[in-house]
C-alpha cells in the first residue's frame, strides 16, 4: 500500500517512517514536515543516511501527492490532526487515516475541548474513528477506515486492567503511578527537558490533571459499563524511551488469584505481542519492540492487587502499534514489519 506521514520529524514520526521503511507491503509517498521541509530526512536524523534520504515536502506539496496514497498517519501534536483530517477528507473520503494524536480518541467533545483546551473544529468525524487499541478492538479496526491510536500512558493501563474490569473483579477506587522517558513530551524545545534538569531526576507531573487520565476513563467505562474512578499520576524519568505502570486496585471479596489468573490467560492467551510473565518487568524487556509485559501480585497486608506493566512509548505506545493497526485495516497478518526488537536488526 502506498502511505504518506504528517509529523515526520518528530520522534513518533521519525520511529514510524524508520519501521515503515522495513515493511515490504509498503511504498512510502511522501513524508511532510512543516518545520524542515525542503530538508532531506537524513539530514535530520543522519543515522538514517544512506537508508532514508527522502526530501521532506511542506503541506502543499503533501496535498499533491494525496492521488497517489491509500493511508495517511499523522504524528501531529494535538490540536493540529484535527485540520488535516478535514483536509483529507475534504480532498477523498478514500484515503484512510490512522492519527496519532488525541484529538478522535475521546468520543465526549465536552470532555475534550475541557482536557486539551482546543475547540474541537471536526467534531463530526470524531464517531467514524475506531479507538485502535488491537487486542481489545480489533474487529472494530478491521472494518474501519479511520484509528484513533492511543495514548502510551493509556495503552500501559488498559492492557492490565482490561481482565480485571471484564469480569467485575474491582472494589473502589484505580491508583496509577507510571513513569516515561522524555520522549514522551515530543521533540520540542523545553527547558525542562534539558539534559542538566533531567539527568539524576525523578519527578511527578500533572497528577490527576493528565490528558490521558479521561481517555483511560471513558474506554475503561465503555468497555464495562461502570463508572471508573481513576487517579493517574505520570512522572518523569532520566530514560530517552519507555513507559512503566504500576496500578493498585482492590478486589472484591470473593476473587482469588486463581480468578485473577484465568481472567488474563482468557484475554491474552493468543495476543502474540502481550506477554505476562512472572517476574516484575522492566522497561529494558520491551525497549524498541511492540511487546507489552505485565505482571501481577497480591499485597496479603494492604489487601490491593498490583498491576505491572511495560511498554516502549515509541513502539507500542505509538508507531509500532499504528502499524499493528494499519494491518490490521488491510487484513495483512497484524505481526508484519513490527516483529522484532530494534536492537536485533
């Protein structure tokens, strides 16, 4: 299929084109950056040189080139998909699009504009896009022409709680503390992202006041029906990548870990890139792959079941997992072109 990128000098966009490049059912069309266009892709990340060296086209150029392509990806920032979506669109209702921002994956337009403070200016296509979280939607993105991909942080916690929230098993209150890499904040320039402010710290951010937060809310309750109660706290850590979640829910009186453990073998049994495993994961198991990890273990003295679980916020926090989406759209075998770990090829 032929494909074009939006964002594709930021590191979400810089990961996706790097894996695109390896996957042999796709021709990539054009890659779009505002701030470089004009640029060679290697000269902004000149590991790539020899191996990706495609001139960066601005927007009008993009728009040129959208008879030749059959999907679109946008690593835009939040607040900007929105517009290229009704430019898409507007041009051919043909093109599928795969998003990689929030801006269609809160189907409550009130809670969206709240959350990000932007004026939804596309509201009207926020129903057609599928939340394209493969292991839990996968028939939904199946038969759509239109992914909202989901956050990282939300993908860290879904997964985990997807089994526990299924079969009813929580009493009260979700308590989740999970830790990113700075890549996660974009490739901006941002004092706070400083190598010297970085480096040997270790802080919260935004607690109970994350965008995420009411994305994992409104999947969780669509999923279950519930109302969810959910404090999310992100902190940043001194990593380039990766994203850890650690999750403390109560359980009603009558489950065992035995339930506990047959609900997740139901669930992921077959999911070839989630595993759950018995020790406490680490962000280094699934650094530059699709992998998700989790684990779990019941705290006998507080009575509060602990959620482990481990992406790599490039991966399946992001470029990975659009392209497991995108396979997943033109029914090709959804592990092509994101088996393997980086580190290994």
């Amino acid at each position: 299929m032929k494909v074009g990128i939006y964002g594709a000098t930021g590191y979400g966009g810089m990961q996706l084109i790097a894996l695109l490049k390896k996957h042999a059912d796709v021709d990539i069309v054009f890659m779009s950056s505002k701030r470089f266009s004009g640029k060679l892709f290697s000269e902004i990340y000149p590991k790539f040189s020899g191996k990706i060296d495609g001139i960066l086209v601005d927007e009008e150029e993009a728009m040129e080139k959208l008879e030749f392509v059959d999907l679109i990806f946008l690593a835009l920032p939040h607040g900007i998909s929105m517009k290229y979506v009704e430019k898409i669109r507007a041009y051919s209702k043909k093109i599928k699009i795969i998003d990689l921002s929030g801006d269609y994956r809160i189907k409550d337009v009130k809670i969206y504009e709240s959350w990000y403070e932007f004026k939804h200016t596309s509201k009207g296509m926020i129903k057609d896009f599928v939340y394209g979280l493969p292991e839990i939607f996968r028939d939904e993105i199946s038969l759509s022409n239109y992914v909202a991909n989901p956050g990282c942080f939300p993908t860290s916690m879904i997964l985990p709680l997807y089994p526990i929230l299924k079969n009813n098993f929580l009493k009260g209150k979700i308590i989740a503390d999970s830790k990113t890499g700075v890549s996660g904040a974009g490739r901006k320039a941002n004092e706070s992202f400083l190598f010297t402010e970085i480096q040997d710290n270790t802080y919260a951010y935004k607690t109970g006041s994350h965008r995420h937060s009411p994305e994992v809310v409104e999947i969780l309750g669509q999923l279950t029906g519930n109302k969810i109660d959910l404090l999310f706290s992100p902190h940043i850590v001194p990593s380039s990548r990766g994203i850890y979640s650690t999750i403390y829910v109560s359980l009603k009186d009558q489950v065992t870990m035995e339930d506990i453990e047959k609900a997740f073998f139901e669930c992921y049994e077959n999911e070839y890139f989630i595993e759950i495993v018995n020790h406490i994961p680490s962000t280094k198991d699934v650094n530059r792959s699709n992998k998700v990890f989790i684990s779990y273990y019941y705290d006998e003295f507080s009575k509060t079941l602990i959620l482990y679980s481990a992406i790599d916020n490039l991966m399946k926090g992001a470029a990975s997992q659009a392209i497991q989406n995108m396979n997943i759209m033109y029914g090709i075998d959804e592990k092509k072109g994101i088996d393997f770990d980086l580190y290994y090829i």
